[in-house]
C-alpha cells in the first residue's frame, strides 16, 4: 500500500522568523529544516513546507510575478 503525502508550501519573507512561529504555533520542531525549506510533518500524509520568497522567485522567475507581489 502507498502512502500518499500532501505539502502544503507557504512562501515566507524571512525563513527563520516564520520556523520559530510555527515551532511555537504547532508546539513541535520541523521535521526539515535547511537553507531553503523547512518542514512540519503536521500528520502521516500532510506536511506544511516554508520556502523563502526569493528561492521560489529565482525558480519562477519569467513567467509568474515575485511572490512578494
């Protein structure tokens, strides 16, 4: 049987600002956390990701606007 495993990403200003807010928020540390991403496994198939804004920019640069938009 596969488990499937949704994430949900949330592109943030500032990374290590919005992983202390969600350390405190879900009472729990990630369960990734490097230059880039940090992840919270919120369940077996559900995990919240924070991405900094400008790592997601430089891989949709062109054809979508910056996320700080």
């Amino acid at each position: 049987m596969r488990i499937e495993t949704s994430l949900f990403i949330l592109y943030v200003a500032d990374q290590r600002r919005s992983e202390s807010f969600y350390r405190a928020l879900l009472g729990k540390g990630p369960s990734l956390d490097v230059p880039g991403m940090t992840e919270f496994t919120l369940s077996a198939g559900c995990k919240l990701g924070l991405m900094p804004e400008a790592g997601i920019a430089r891989i949709v640069s062109g054809p979508l606007r910056h996320p700080a938009e």
